[in-house]
C-alpha cells in the first residue's frame, strides 16, 4: 500500500516496487481512508508519505493503523529532515515495526527497508 500525494513519486515507487516482485494492492495521494484501505487490503506494508494533502500527515495516519493494527508494518518517508526529531520522539513507535526513509534516497534503499520491514513482521506473526 503507498500513500503519497505527489502523484510522479506514488508511480515511481509502485512501478519500482511491481518490477522487484512486489504487489501493490492500493495506493492513494491522501490518508484520509488509510484505515478503511489497510482493513481492506490487510498489505504487507504500508508506504506513507509525511505530508500529505488532507490535514493528516503520515506520523497520525501511522498512529491510526498501529492503533487496530499493532504488528503493521510501516515505511514513513519525508522529504523533511526535521521529521525525525518528531519521529524519534513518538513513544508509541518504539516497539513498532515503522522506519523513516528521508529524501532524497536511492530506490535500493526503499527496497532494502521494505524487506527488513516484511521479514520483521512475519517473525512476529510467527512469534504470536
């Protein structure tokens, strides 16, 4: 699942993603049906955009799915760097399976992440 509003970059990502085995279940350039869309579709991983264009951004809509869905899986990515001072500090997001990607980055990276992420929250499916 990715939600990004800039919609090159929501492209740019899905069709990355769909060429490195990846299936795209449902993107979107706004988080106000985040939850709907994750009960929907129940993705492996949740990309969300910091900013984004219906007030909410991707730390609160990242809240909003760990709220119902404490083991998702989440890739926040900002082009902010001061995102991460609010990131780190969220407590509710220490014992979560969520990273912050800044941009600008490779897409080797999104892939990387997005990997570490999936195998972490099979483990804890596993696990429970």
């Amino acid at each position: 699942m990715i939600i990004e509003d800039e919609q090159d970059l929501l492209n740019l990502y899905k069709d990355f993603l769909i060429n490195k085995g990846y299936h795209i279940s449902v993107t979107n350039t706004t988080a106000s049906n985040v939850l709907n869309d994750y009960e929907e579709f129940k993705p492996d991983l949740v990309i969300l955009d910091y900013k984004l264009p219906d007030g909410k951004n991707g730390l609160e809509a990242a809240n909003e799915i760990f709220g119902k869905y404490p083991f998702a899986s989440i890739l926040i990515i900002s082009a902010y760097d001061s995102v991460k001072q609010a990131f780190n500090s969220e407590k509710k997001f220490v014992a979560k399976n969520i990273k912050l990607l800044i941009k600008p980055f490779k897409l080797s990276k999104l892939n990387e992440l997005a990997i570490d992420l999936v195998n972490k929250q099979s483990n804890k499916q596993i696990r429970n």
